[in-house]
C-alpha cells in the first residue's frame, strides 16, 4: 500500500526543516564563539573550579568533525590559525 504526501504534509515537513535549519545555524555561532574563546584561553590563568567546565568545553568542540567546526567557525566569521 502506498501513502501519497499531500500538500498539507508537505508544508508541515518544510516548516519543520526551515526551523531545525535556523536553530543549526544558532548553535553554530554558539559552537564557533566557544572555539574561539578556548583558542584564546591561557588555561593557566583560569579562576578556580573552572577547569572542569573549560575542560568539558574543549572536549565537546575537540570532538567535532572538521567541517562543522568549520562551519561554526565561519558562522562567527573566525577561522583557524595554525
């Protein structure tokens, strides 16, 4: 048996995206101002009882594919320095 999409349905699934698309490109920014802020960040310098949460930051961007971090990256219009 075969489902036929209507019309409805397909505006639904395309306000869907529309909206998973621009809550993407929100947590891009967030994503790409965080590498950035622990680019520059002497870990050395870092008050008390912050290293776990800095730690558990650079992990989680650490462990990004390339291109979304590139992606990030570009979304706060930041790029990388070897």
């Amino acid at each position: 048996m075969q489902h036929a999409i209507n019309q409805e349905e397909i505006n639904m699934l395309r306000s869907e995206l529309e909206i998973l698309m621009k809550e993407r490109q929100a947590l891009l920014k967030v994503t790409g101002a965080a590498a950035g802020l622990i680019a520059e960040l002497d870990s050395h310098s870092l008050p008390n009882g912050t290293e776990e949460a800095a730690d558990l930051l650079a992990s989680s961007v650490n462990a990004l594919t390339e291109e979304t971090l590139k992606d990030a990256l570009s979304a706060v219009h930041a790029e990388i320095v070897n």
